[in-house]
C-alpha cells in the first residue's frame, strides 16, 4: 500500500489495489444515488472500495481519512462535507505518500498538490443556470420578486457557490430581492422546517430557491400545510434533478430544476487507473449537465435512473 503513483514498483493488478472512499453522508436523493454509484463501479471495476459514511460531520470524515493513511490504502477520496478545515489531514496522506482524489466538493487550501484531482460539478454555473430561469421568468413585468433562499449545509462548497451564482445573475436587476435565506442543510426535513418558519415571517414570498431537491421537497410540504399551492402561489427551482425532485417537477409541484449529476463513479474509477498507471490524471474534472423545465421532467422521468 501507500505506493500507487508510479512509484519504482509499477502499476499493482485491479483486484490488489484498495481505495478507500469517505462519503459525507446519506442527507438526500442525490447522495443516495451518489454513493450507490460509486460502489457499483468499483464493484464493476474489481477494485476493493473501502467506504465510511461521515454523517455530515468533519471530524468523522478526518477520522476515517486518518485510518484509512493508517491501512495504507493505495488511494483516498472523498466528498468533503465543508470547504476549509483539510490541511493538516491531507498533509498527512501526502507524507504518506498517498494520492487524494476530491469527489463531487472542492476544498479551499492554498495548496493544491495536497490533492490529485477534484471531480465534480461547477457549482456556481449551476446557480447562474437557477439564476436565468429566474430573470426569464419575470421578465414581463417590473413587479418586485421577493425570493427565499435554502441553503445546503453551512460552509460546503455547493452552499456557498450556488448562492454566489445565483446571486450574480439576478444581482443585475433591483426588482429581485432575496429576503431571506437560511440553512436547510440539504435535507428534507430542514427544507421543511426553514420553509413553515418563512411562511410565518415573510408570507408574501414569490419564490423559493432551494439549493438541492429535498429541501425543495420538504418546502412543498410546508406550503401545503399552509393552505398554498406551490409551484403556482410560490414558485420553486433547485438544484440536483433526482426522481423525486422531477417527479414534483413533472407534477408541477416545481417550477424549474439545474442538473447536478451523482453518477461520478465510472469517472472516478478512471482517475484511480490513471494513478495506478502513473499517469497524472487532469487537475479538475467537470460533470456534464443539463436543466428541465417541467415539459422536459415529463419526458426524462420514465428513463431517470435515479
Ligand atoms: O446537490 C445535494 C447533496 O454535493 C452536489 O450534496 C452535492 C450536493 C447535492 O446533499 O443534494
């Protein structure tokens, strides 16, 4: 182990090599059908696919990054839950002289040789797609849109760049106004909680901009407890495109999804031959995406996978 990167000992056979993988967690659709990805190509691949759970918190994730640098796997990845807080862990699998594969989130160190590659989605293109539907939709009339905005989980890189997106394209006209915007830390159920508080505070919101389905989800919820129709008396994007979300979409329920695509398996195997091969995998790798609009839900829905 601890010696995959074309060192003086070659390539290692498929069925020898160990990754071990650490996942931030099971809080939604997408991260469900991330991870069953992940493992099925490996599976597929004959790769033994070491794999922890973190439950959305750091410290978990440091700690099985810890121990997997202590198994002296051949190769790291993970998603990481938030965006700073990685150096001293990663530097540590750099003395060990074991290559770090970013999935799906980026990290904010200085030092970018801590990590081989980072593969995943542009977040903030992914807010500037919201951002557009948006500008598109309102575009006849002058009126004020108050918008809510669901944050995913405080500090993570898809938080922080979908917000940012978002708020560069509809920055550009006055007439937009995010009037709140919280946490719902990318579940369900904190979509549902933030959205009843916001129907009490700021009842007369146009639309809800969720940063992934679930809270988009939990949010519909909410609205219908509150007498409302969403999709119609409030508005709702988000972000993500699983069967749930475009089922609500389809439905009506939603008025817009961005795609951010969880099968990053196959791709993910590829860096880890790549690096096995001692070849030096591309620094950053970008998911192809797409958006739907309710029409295009209806007709992508009996072929979604996920
Ligand atoms: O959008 C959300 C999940 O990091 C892209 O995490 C991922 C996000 C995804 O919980 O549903």
């Amino acid at each position: 182990g601890g010696n995959a990167g074309g060192t003086s000992d070659g390539p290692k056979a498929l069925d020898e090599l160990v990754v071990g993988f650490s996942q931030v967690g099971a809080e939604s659709g997408w991260r469900t059908a991330n991870t069953t990805d992940i493992q099925a190509a490996f599976k597929d691949a004959g790769i033994e696919l070491k794999f922890s759970d973190a439950q959305q918190k750091q410290e978990n994730q440091i700690k099985a990054i810890r121990s997997y640098i202590q198994q002296q796997v051949d190769i790291i990845a993970f998603s990481p839950v938030v965006e700073s807080g990685w150096d001293a862990v990663l530097n540590e699998a750099k003395a060990a002289g074991i290559p770090v594969v970013l999935t799906d989130r980026a990290v904010d160190s200085a030092d970018d040789s801590l990590y081989v590659s980072f593969l995943g989605s542009d977040f903030v293109e992914e807010g500037k797609k919201a951002g557009d539907w948006v500008v598109e939709e309102y575009s006849g009339s002058d009126d004020d849109v108050k918008i809510a905005q669901l944050e995913g989980t405080t500090g993570a890189a898809p938080a922080i760049d979908r917000a940012e997106g978002f708020a560069d394209v509809i920055g550009a006209d006055d007439k937009f106004e995010i009037v709140a915007s919280q946490t719902g830390d990318f579940t369900r159920a904190g979509g549902k909680q933030v959205t009843e508080a916001l129907l009490k505070s700021n009842p007369d919101i146009d639309l809800i901009y969720a940063h992934n389905d679930d809270m988009g989800l939990g949010a519909i919820e909410a609205i219908e407890a509150a007498g409302l129709t969403p999709g119609e008396d409030i508005k709702i994007v988000t972000v993500d495109a699983v069967k749930d979300g475009m089922q609500a979409l389809a439905d009506g329920k939603i008025n817009f999804i961005v795609e951010c695509s969880p099968l990053l398996g196959a791709q993910l195997v590829d860096i880890v031959k790549q690096i096995n091969d001692g070849e030096t995998p591309e620094k950053r790798i970008i998911t192809e995406e797409t958006t739907f609009t309710q029409e295009q839900a209806v007709e992508a829905l009996p072929d979604r996978q996920y």
